[in-house]
C-alpha cells in the first residue's frame, strides 16, 4: 500500500542543514497495525506529516497505492487527503461552535451527495464509536475521551484507505487512553490501514509491527 525510496526531508536554519529524515526506506501492507516510535526529535511526526501528504519530502519517492504522492499538484494532495487518509490528532482539533455530529460531517463537505446522505454517513461512524447519542452535543459538553472518538469519526467518515493517529491518546487520563487504543484495535480487526505515532513503548506494542526512528532514520523494525 505504502512505499518509501531514499526519503529526505531536509530544512535550513541560517547556515546548517537539518536532516529531518535521512534515508528512509520503508513499505506497509494493507491492513497492517503499525506503531511510528521515537523520542522528540527523532523525525516521526515529519515522516508521519509526510505519510498524510501534509508535507512533500525534499528527495525520493513516495508511493502511495502505486501512486508518486511526491510528484502530485497542492490539488491533487488535497483531494487525497480528503479521499484516502484519516487523521487523528493529540488535540482532538474540533470545531468548538458545532455539534458532533456537524463536526464528524465536515470532511463531506465537497463531496457529492445530499446533506441527508452525509447526516447518514455521519450518524454511521458516530454509532461505530459508540457516541451517536451524544450526536447534538458541543466538544466542551463532551469528555476528553469522547472528544477523541468524535474525531476518530471524522477520520473514518470519508472510508479512508489509510488512518494517521498522532500521540491520540497523549491528553487523555488512563483508562480512557485504554478505551481509545481498544477502538483503534477493533477498528484494525475490521481491516483498517492504522499507523500510530507515539513515544509510548506500551502503546507501541500493541501493534502489529514497530517501527522506531532516530535522527531521522529507522533504527529497528520490528514485528
């Protein structure tokens, strides 16, 4: 499904260059369970902005159902985005002043349909998450961990081939944290492409395979 050639991702500060990611070479199956780890630093989250197609590599190739994502127009990235990846986020990134349910429609927006067929859309992954009785309520009237799976809707609703999750469970207590990562494994279970983002080696190894970067290149992988 992915495919990575000699990735770079370089940046320049005054004089000195920073090799954000330095040689990365890496391929991830269908359906695969994949945890991105690291410490701060190491190059996870620009491999994982990349992988999301929120940033182009300075040099080589990402592939992407056998697609060069690197080589494609802003549009074209766009349109990926918002067709074939799912992102989840440590801050939830709702939008305060709409429902849950408003919130989890807005990737449908540009899409073809009614707004009685995204309403459905809509109330299917709520219900998947287990919230579609909270479907009218504001972020701020909903826990931390309910707000996390309102966006966990979101990121399902456009059936993406590929879900992101960066440190989702970063601003979440325990137990919570625990009930997020179980929706996660239940969601691979049911054949979703999931690559987890974490610093959390407990975390990480509830995943298929793991794979830790640093100084921007891949130290192990390992299943």
């Amino acid at each position: 499904m992915i495919e990575l050639r000699t990735l770079k991702r370089t940046y320049i500060v005054g004089s000195e260059t920073i090799f954000a990611l330095d040689g990365v070479h890496m391929a991830v199956r269908r359906n695969e369970y994949l945890a991105l780890i690291g410490s701060s630093g190491s190059g996870k989250s620009t491999l994982m902005n990349i992988l999301g197609c929120l940033d182009r590599p300075t040099s080589g190739e990402y592939l992407l159902d056998g697609t060069d994502v690197a080589a494609r127009s802003e549009r074209a990235l766009s349109e990926i985005r918002n067709r074939r990846i799912g992102f989840v986020f440590q801050n939830f990134n709702l939008l305060p002043r709409i429902s849950a349910l408003k919130n989890v429609m807005q990737p449908l927006i540009y899409r073809p349909g009614s707004r009685k067929d995204r309403i459905a859309s809509a109330e299917r992954v709520l219900d998947r998450v287990g919230l579609l009785n909270r479907k009218n309520h504001l972020p701020n009237e909903l826990s931390g961990g309910q707000r996390q799976r309102v966006a966990i809707a979101r990121a399902l609703v456009t059936a993406p081939s590929l879900l992101l999750a960066d440190e989702p469970t970063g601003n979440l207590d325990s137990t919570t944290a625990a009930d997020i990562l179980q929706l996660f494994d239940e969601l691979h279970g049911e054949g979703q492409t999931v690559i987890l983002v974490t610093h959390d080696e407990a975390i990480a190894r509830r995943c298929q395979r793991r794979i830790t970067l640093r100084d921007g290149r891949i130290l192990s992988d390992e299943s």
